[in-house]
C-alpha cells in the first residue's frame, strides 16, 4: 500500500508543477522507477554499488548502439 501512495504522491506532485508534457512526464515515471529500482536491488544487497554502477553503463552503452543500428535500419528502408 505505500509503495502505491509513494508513486501515486509523486505524479500529484507532477501535475502540480504543470509537467503535462507527455515526454516530461514519460521521463519522469522512468526516472521514479529507475531510482525505487536501485533501492531495492541496494537493499537486497545483490551487488556492490561500484558492480551496479558499471553494470548500468554497460547497458546505456549497448542501448546507445541499438539506437544507432535501429537509425541506420531505418535510413536504408527511406531509399
């Protein structure tokens, strides 16, 4: 019940503040949910903060490589 009051207060305060852009508003679930994420992966005490800091960079350097094959797949599709 207060994990769902935790996230219910923070889109209050969302609307609150008049982020009713659908990206402002994307980016900031994710963020909530990527920080509630770590909490509870810290908690658990599944990893090391420095093995949990490496492994993210590692998947935001494979997301940033998908992102570029996905725009050159894409380029080739227009011609």
């Amino acid at each position: 019940m207060s994990k769902s009051k935790f996230i219910i207060d923070k889109l209050a305060k969302l609307f609150e503040q008049g982020l009713v852009s659908y990206k402002d508003l994307s980016s900031e679930i994710v963020n909530i949910l990527r920080s509630k994420r770590d909490e509870i992966v810290f908690k658990m005490k599944l990893t090391s903060k420095e093995e949990t800091e490496i492994i993210i960079k590692r998947i935001e350097k494979l997301e940033q490589k998908i992102e570029k094959l996905n725009k050159k797949k894409k380029a080739k599709k227009a011609k």
